[in-house]
C-alpha cells in the first residue's frame, strides 16, 4: 500500500509538470491511492479515486475527482463518496511539496452509462461543497460513536438498514430488548423520548401512556397521541382511522390506473405492468412489459408502453371525469418521470408528467396518512394483505424492515394494488374534485401553473386550518393559533360610526400570530365547528392589558355577556380569487408589458437624454446626498432601462437608494414637461410606509421646495402619521383625487390596486408610469402579478434573495422525485418574482449594492463569503466599531460569550429532546440578557432575542421578566426571525431552541436564508446558542445537505476564530 500510495504521489506530479502542449485537453490519473494518518481517533482514511483530472485554468492546475459507476442516475452515496476522495486529495496535496498554484476542484463527477446511446458515456457533474462542509461533524460524531462501549451503541432500525452485513445481529437484539422500535412509523425523535423514560416494550409504552400526567408534563399533546395509538394498534392488533375525508385522490375518477415498476432479472431491466379499472371496479386490461435499459430493445419497449398508456389515458377523459393513477410507494412514478425523460419525447413527457403531478395517487402514503395500522416495521404489500386478509397470498419479506421481495409476479402486485385501493376506498371520502387533465401537447396558458400553485395552496391552507378543530382550545393557543377563553365587556362606536365588540382575556394570552386588521372567527367556547363562528376583523389587540376588539363582517353581533368566546383563524380565502383574476388577466395576454416582461420577452428602454439627465443630476447633488458607487450604478438603471432590479444586501441603504431613486424620476419628468404617476407596492403595508416615510424624511432633510408629487398612501394609513407640510404623507380613499394628480407616487398593496380601479369588473387600466416594489424577494409571480398589472412597461424591484423567501405552504415533492424535462424548463412557481426575473435577465438590468452600514468587519465577513459572493463590505464609519460595555470581562462562564474583542460568538449547549420550547436554551440567553443590561449597562433598546419559535420566545420573556424583577429596565425586543426582517439592534442573541432528531434538520430550521437574517440584524455583536445535537446532524437528503452547509461552516468559522464555547 506504500508503494502504491507512493507512485500515485510520483503520477501526480508528473501529470501536474507536463507541458500543456503535450496534451489535447486535460490529463487523468487512473485508480490512484490517496491516504490520510489519523482521519480521527485510531481511524485512518483511504481512498482509490477512479480517476483524477487535471486542468489548467487562468494559469493554475485543477485536480478534479471522479469515479465510475454503471448506474442509470448518479446516486447520493456516490456524490459522498467522490466527496471523500476529494477530502483526501486536499489532504495529500496540501502534505506534499508540489511545484506550482494547484487547486482542488469545488466540484466532482460521475461517468454513467447512456442507457438510450449503446457504448456512449454521460458525465454528471456536482459542487462538493455541502459534503465537504459536513465531513468535520461526521468524523467527530463517528470518532464518539466507536469510543463509546459497543454494548451501549445505540441504534434505530430502518428500510436501509437491511443492506448492511450487520443487519442479522441488530435485527434479533431489537426485538429481544427494544421491541419499541417496532412501533409502526416511529420517528427517531419519538425513540429517543421512550429511550429517555427507559421505556423498552409495548407494556411499558402502555402503561406510561395511558397515566394522565405523562399528556400534560412530558411530551406534546399531539406527540403523546401519535405515540399512543401506535402502541395501542400493535398491542391490541386494532386499525384505528385518523378521519374519513381525504384529499390524496379525487371523487371523479373515471378509470383508475393500477400501475408498478419493480427491478427485473437482468441487470439494469425493470419490469413494468400496468392495469386498467373501469367505474364498477371491473379489471379491463392488464399488460407488462420487461425493459432491459442497457440493449436495443428499451426504445421498442417504451414507445410500446407510452401508446397504450396514453391512449387509455385520452379515452378516459370525458363528462367531467377522468383517470387516476394508484401505485404503491415513490418509485414507480420518479422512474417512469425519469424513462420518459431519457426517451426525449416531450409530447409524451409532458402528458405523464401532468398525471405524476396532478393525477397520482401513493397507495402507501394513503395508508400512513389514514390509518394506524398494527404493522411493526415497515409498510409492505405483504403486511398490508397479511393484515387486511385480502388476495392474493404474496411471498413474505426476510424481515419485518425488508421491502417486498422482488420475485413476486408482477399480476399478483398489480392485483394486490388494486384491492387496496378498493379497500382503502370503501374506507375514505374524497372531499376534491380533480379537473385540468391534459387531452395532447395543446399550448398550455401562462397563467394556468399559477392558478394550479394558488389552488393548492388555498387547500392546504384550509384543511390546516379545519385540522385545528382536532384539537382542544389549549393546544391551539399553545401553537399561537387561537386567544381564549375571552369574555364579552360591552360594545362602543368608533371614529366611523361602526360598532366595536370589545373583550377581557380570562388569563394572560400571551404571544398569538393574529394581528389588528387580521379576518378572524370569533366563537362561543365549545363550538363543535369553529368556522361557524361570526366572521370579524381584529381591530385592536393588546396582549399586556388582556383585552381585544373586533368589527363584524357580516351584519351586528349577538353576542351575550354570560359565555366565553375564542378567537380562531378564518379558513375561508379573501385572496385568491383576486389573485386568479390578475393572473388570468395578465399573463394570458402576450401583449400585456408585464406578461412580456416575466416571458423574458423585452422590455422598455429609456431615451439617452434621461440616461444624461441623471449622470448630471447626480453630479451636482451627489457629495450632498452621499450614495456610493453601486448606489450610483442603480440610480442609473430607470433612466437607461425599464426593468431595474436592484439586489440589497441587508444594512447596503436599499430603502434609502428607493427613496432618491423616486425623487430623481419625479424631478425628471417634471423637468422635461412630461407628468408622472408611480405606484409604489410591496408585500406589507408596513414596507409601503416605511419607503414613503423615506421619500418624505428625504424631501424634508434636503429642504426640496417645489418637489411637485403628492405622497398618497391609499387605503390603510397603517402607522404613518400625517402632517400638515408638502413633504408629508397623506392618506385619501378618494379614487378620483388620487387619479387626477399628475405627479404622484402613491403607497398600496396589490389588493389596494384591485380596490383602486375596481377591477373585479374586468378592468385593469395600464395607469402608472412606474411601478416600484420593495422587498420583492418575498412576494410570488401572482402577487406581484396584482400589483403590476396596473403599470405602462417600466418596473423598478429590489430585495435580497438570500434573505427570506416567499411564504410557501407544504413539501414540493416534486423537486425529489420530478426531473426536468430535457427540453423544457418550466418556471418555479415556488419562487420569488425578484429571483425569477434575476434568472432571466442579464446584468445590464441588475446592480447588486455592496457596503453595509450597519455591520462591523468581523460581522460581514462570514455572511459576505456564505452568500454575497465575498462582495459585500462594511462602510468604513462601522467597519471597525465595537459594543461598549461599562466595567470589565471578569471570570464569569458567560463573559467570554459578551466580550465585544469577539464580536461573534457560538455556545453549544448538551441538551436533547427539545422542539420548539428548551428550558437551557431560554436560561442562558435570559442570563446572558440580563448581565449585558445590569453588569454592563447596554441599554435594552439595544438588545434583541430572537429565536424561531414563539414559545420559546414567551419562555424566555418569563426568564427575563424574572431576572430584571425589582429593577427599573424594561425587556429587550422579543421576536421570532420573520418579524425582525429589516430591524437593526447593536446586539442580537439568537438560540436555535430545537435539538429534537425529528426537527434538526427540517426545512424550517434547515434554512439558510432564515440563517442569513439572523446573522446580518447585529450592528456591534451576535451570539448564537445552539446544541450540539443540532450541528452534529447529517441531512440524508442532497438538498437539505446544501440547505445544511452553512450551519457547519458557521461552526468551523467560529472554531477557526476562537469564538466557539461549550456550556
């Protein structure tokens, strides 16, 4: 192995030393043997790469790392593993005296087989980084694992673990002294809460469950549910049914698809069947097919399925009814996705990747979704029968964690299929009807992948909402999601002559997600069904005085002194239809400025006398107004071009740029005669008025009499304050005042626009010259969609992409298992207006601001180089501050954690089981707190504590109110990271809270955009708390991997920087 190690070194150089013109492009290094000592305690690392290219790129030499695999997709576990050659290559390299600039390639590949070109190979390449940033926290968790007694190793069997030689010694060790772990579906966080009450068997789990403190003491209500009719069903041998309606299939079906691929005889060969049922549950039609992906015959075979199954598909269309797919488990769809992208067919793409996503139906996840089913282990065909007593008998699995073995005759596995999904359909009641089916490859309408988006997130919305009804008042104010019990004070007039209904909170309501203007239910407490509560609107709510007041929507209130009332969300939409009606009306119009603008299509170009115009204004006026140069580059933009996407890093003076940038075009219209009408939109009113408030502070700083627009706020005057100047903001609900002005920038959101023109009529009148909107990275393709429809063809936005997204409800499950089409990239309707438009226009019409005023130099740095490119930079006047403390660092444990010399510090703390409220968590950063604000004299107004959760917040709020108890200091802000978007404090204390294996690396808090706001709201200092269970946890999927990245980088930047403190 020496020698061998050491010729690959000799191979290296030589290939790194050879002139590049001796070789037509790169050189490769074949079966080369990297080895590093002492990986971690006693463990060495060693790898044998298939292949190392090397390159030359702007004078250096690039090592990049491949191997070779005959798979028909590059997998997960190969990306890990060419990730680790490289992680050894870096190690090698960076021990070896190597003449010349050597790099190692942020990026791997992978040499696949091209199943449809016989002998042709494919080259899959992918970043490294996500792997190469975890690879420090799996070796210190490995390097814990086997220093620990192999008797004490714990363990939690699943599917994959079947795979592994070890599997027959766990497999009898669970059932012999674990049996929990065979609680169907159990989550390793629900494991790990048994494990701590040292709960072994059902009988303990039994008897624990049912003793009534354990529901309201050691775990969530909804968990301690779960968890109890998981051991009921398997101790009892009961099925229990979670409700009897159902979204996962449609009522009107008129043909059902039974459909299954399983992996055949041969390598790389599936086997494909398929079965057509008619309304009376008759079977029609059966067909298979054995496809062989590595001969000449895949083509045949496929070309042969797809005819068949699309025109089963095209007959069953008709009266309002069509076909359904059912199949068993995510395989079969993801593969047949993935087959008819490789054919390249995009007809036949298309059509059945329409059915995959609006037409399917996972016999499995019906059954997990529905049922508790006393099945230990996993979910199989076999069980599913076993238990039901349906046919046909299939062959059993090795084990209770195997899958279906795969010699079972595929008639049998289709029939099996479809008696399930009799069974299952004589057991649930759709609530949907599915429309939409595709009858060929017609152009489908722009608007048509919103509408469907709209759609479903309107469902998902409403069934969240109507789920709350399943539980008791106290978990729905334990979950923010009602106020209660509340008792009925009295009614009074408001200033507009309406009637306000107003309430006492029996008790403290603490923190609510409900906010003044929210539409709400008010119901008597005890109502059966909460939405037929009286439709109201929240007025005022101050949660410190316990009282509330509310409007009706709907006509006066009955309402009655003796009985209690609640406050619960509202399910019915008020917002989608209007949505639906803009996009419809918008982006179905190819001649519409706005529709053309999203297509990519063009847009507007501004005369050179304007560009002219504001290179002299800025001349004359800029060493007053002070912008730097990218702020310069922006200004230019509306008057060369008419889109203008301006990208703004926190602290970069986006809202300021905003408000010079409408002052300049308001200047320029007037000087050049012509009048001027811009509407200024954004998600919230609260950015509304703060840009108007900008708009207004700028007109008045700068003393600019004569500035000839009216700043209009429509509607909702939100918190703006009205003066009696020029210069200041008025509010008007007078449609023709504010239409007749002929300069004019006007405030409103898009539903204020819809209300304007009162476009439910049809009409959306091309009436503003400019539409600007802020914050534009967290508003959809439809929302901005309402707001734009009202402009000429000029469009100003600005955000941030890496901050926080748009509001999304549900898991896309597309991005796992949908690949894209070969030829066709449909947009993302997911995303941003802001980033879709970044990925369809160049640079000529984006200007990215780069100096932060806010953050120090430390404080940039790591947030620059994550996700700003490395372009973003502190102003010189912040760059070097520092927090000021009154008195000295003393040998205090939190000290360390304050000390302004380290302007970011990371505590890990030990705890574990911890969701969305941690005891440790909250007393550390109460202590910490309360020390800056007594020991220090940092002033409170300063301060912020942030965490994702509001309970964790209204935890910390008691800690605190207790510490500072008897002193004269008020609390800090308090918040979650969503409302602190856009706040600015010379010190922000953030804790993650979770430490619950279910949640560690869940999409909320596995977020990197979240993470960026978190770390870019400090002026001066940020600690961060977190356990180690959180920055030990590997994601097993790639792109929460990605999403996980910067976590584990934060980590080792703080370690590099001695700033990582253990508690």
């Amino acid at each position: 192995m020496k020698f061998r190690y050491g010729e690959t070194i000799e191979g290296l150089k030589k290939l790194l030393k050879m002139p590049d013109q001796e070789s037509a492009g790169p050189r490769y290094l074949s079966q080369g043997l990297l080895i590093q000592n002492r990986l971690f305690k006693g463990v060495d690392g060693i790898g044998i790469p298939d292949l190392i290219r090397v390159s030359r790129e702007k004078g250096a030499q690039i090592l990049t790392v491949g191997d070779i695999k005959n798979s028909p997709a590059p997998r997960f576990h190969h990306k890990w593993q060419v990730a680790f050659y490289a992680f050894l290559l870096g190690k090698v390299i960076a021990s070896q005296k190597i003449d010349g600039s050597v790099t190692i390639s942020n990026r791997g590949f992978l040499l696949l087989p091209n199943y449809k070109e016989t002998g042709e190979i494919v080259e899959h390449d992918f970043e490294l980084h996500p792997y190469l940033a975890s690879f420090p926290a799996l070796f210190q968790t490995l390097d814990a694992i086997i220093s620990k007694n192999a008797e004490r190793a714990e363990f939690q069997l699943k599917s994959h673990c079947t795979h592994c030689q070890w599997f027959s010694c766990c497999y009898p060790e669970a059932l012999h002294r674990e049996e929990i772990q065979f609680l169907p579906n159990l989550s390793p966080g629900q494991l790990d809460q048994l494990r701590s009450l040292n709960i072994k068997n059902l009988e303990q789990a039994h008897q624990w469950l049912k003793d009534p403190q354990t529901e309201s003491n050691s775990i969530p209500p909804h968990t301690h549910q779960q968890l109890k009719a998981k051991t009921s069903a398997l101790r009892n041998h009961h099925i229990l049914q979670d409700g009897n309606n159902t979204h996962l299939f449609p009522t009107n079906i008129s043909q059902s698809i039974i459909l299954h691929i399983t992996p055949g005889a041969l390598s790389h060969s599936s086997v494909l069947g398929l079965s057509t049922v008619n309304e009376n549950d008759h079977v029609r039609k059966t067909h298979t097919w054995e496809m062989q992906t590595d001969v000449d015959n895949g083509g045949s075979i496929w070309r042969d399925f797809a005819a068949r199954f699309l025109v089963i598909r095209k007959e069953a269309i008709g009266n309002g009814k069509g076909p359904h797919v059912f199949s068993f488990g995510g395989g079969t769809p993801s593969r047949l996705l993935k087959w008819a992208g490789e054919m390249g067919d995009i007809e036949e793409y298309e059509l059945i990747s329409e059915m995959v996503q609006n037409h399917w139906t996972d016999l499995r996840k019906l059954f997990n979704t529905h049922f508790t089913l006393p099945i230990p282990g996993g979910l199989t065909l076999y069980s599913l029968n076993h238990i039901l007593g349906l046919e046909p008998t299939l062959k059993r699995p090795l084990s209770l964690f195997h899958k279906d073995p795969q010699n079972i005759d595929l008639k049998d596995i289709l029939l099996s299929c479809n008696n399930l999904r009799k069974w299952l359909l004589g057991h649930l009641m759709s609530n949907r009807q599915q429309e939409g089916w595709k009858t060929g490859p017609e152009r489908e309408n722009p608007s048509q992948s919103h509408i469907h988006f709209l759609k479903e997130q309107q469902r998902l919305r409403q069934d969240n909402i109507l789920s709350l009804q399943a539980y008791s008042l106290k978990e729905r104010v334990d979950r923010f999601r009602a106020v209660g019990p509340l008792r009925f004070t009295g009614k009074e007039l408001d200033h507009e002559g309406k009637f306000r209904y107003n309430f006492a909170a029996t008790h403290n309501p603490g923190a609510s997600k409900f906010r003044e203007g929210d539409f709400l239910k008010l119901a008597p407490l005890g109502m059966p069904d909460l939405q037929n509560g009286f439709s109201i609107i929240l007025n005022r709510y101050a949660p410190a005085g316990k009282t509330l007041s509310v409007g009706s929507r709907q006509g006066p209130l009955a309402l009655n002194l003796r009985i209690h009332y609640t406050l619960e969300e509202d399910a019915e939409d008020w917002t989608t239809p209007k949505l639906n009606h803009a996009v419809k009306a918008v982006l179905d119009r190819d001649e519409h400025p706005f529709s053309r603008i999203l297509r990519g299509d063009g847009f507007l170009r501004q005369s050179p006398n304007s560009l002219t115009w504001i290179r002299t204004w800025l001349a004359k006026h800029n060493a007053t107004i002070g912008l730097n140069g990218a702020q310069r580059q922006a200004m230019e933009l509306p008057f060369s071009h008419g889109l203008g996407l301006i990208d703004g890093p926190p602290g970069t003076g986006k809202t300021h740029l905003l408000g010079w940038m409408l002052i300049a075009l308001i200047l320029h219209a007037h000087a050049s005669g012509s009048p001027l009408r811009i509407a200024l939109g954004a998600l919230t009113h609260q950015a509304i008025d703060n840009a108007l408030r900008k708009v207004s502070r700028l007109l008045k700083q700068f003393n600019m009499e004569g500035f000839p627009a009216q700043l209009i706020k429509w509607g909702n005057p939100g918190g703006l304050e009205e003066g009696n100047d020029h210069f200041s903001v008025e509010t008007s609900n007078d449609p023709e005042y504010i239409l007749k002005q002929p300069y004019l920038i006007l405030g409103a959101t898009g539903y204020g626009l819809y209300r304007l023109f009162d476009s439910r009529n049809g009409h959306f009148p091309l009436f503003f010259d400019w539409m600007a909107v802020d914050e534009a990275s967290q508003i959809l393709v439809p929302q901005a969609t309402l707001t734009l429809a009202y402009g000429k063809g000029n469009y100003l936005l600005l955000g941030d992409t890496k901050q926080l997204p748009p509001i999304v409800l549900g898991h896309d499950e597309r991005e796992d298992t949908t690949p894209a089409s070969p030829t066709q990239k449909p947009m993302d309707v997911r995303k941003s207006i802001l980033e879709h438009l970044f990925q369809h226009y160049s640079a000529e019409n984006r200007v990215r601001l780069n100096v932060t005023y806010r953050m120090n130099r430390e404080l940039c740095r790591f947030p620059s180089r994550t996700w700003y490119d490395g372009v973003l930079h502190p102003a010189p006047l912040n760059a070097g501050s520092r927090l000021t403390l009154k008195g000295e660092i003393s040998d205090n444990p939190i000290d360390p954690l304050i000390d302004p010399n380290r302007p970011i510090t990371l505590a890990i703390v030990d705890h574990r089981r911890h969701h969305q409220e941690c005891e440790p968590e909250a007393d550390i950063i109460s202590r910490i707190a309360c020390r800056m604000i007594t020991r220090f004299a940092v002033q409170p107004a300063q301060i912020a504590l942030i965490s994702p959760h509001r309970a964790q917040n209204n935890r910390i709020t008691a800690h605190l109110s207790h510490l500072l108890e008897g002193t004269d200091h008020v609390l800090p802000l308090i918040d979650t990271v969503e409302r602190v978007q856009g706040a600015e404090k010379d010190v922000i204390i953030f804790g993650f809270t979770t430490s619950d294996r279910d949640h560690v690396t869940s999409g909320f808090l596995n977020n990197p955009n979240r993470f960026n706001v978190v770390m870019t709201r400090a002026r001066k200092k940020l600690i961060v708390i977190g356990s180690k269970v959180f920055f030990s946890a590997i994601p097993n999927r790639e792109k929460d991997l990605e999403n996980n990245a910067c976590f584990k980088e934060f980590y080792e930047h703080c370690k590099k920087e001695e700033s990582l403190f253990f508690l």
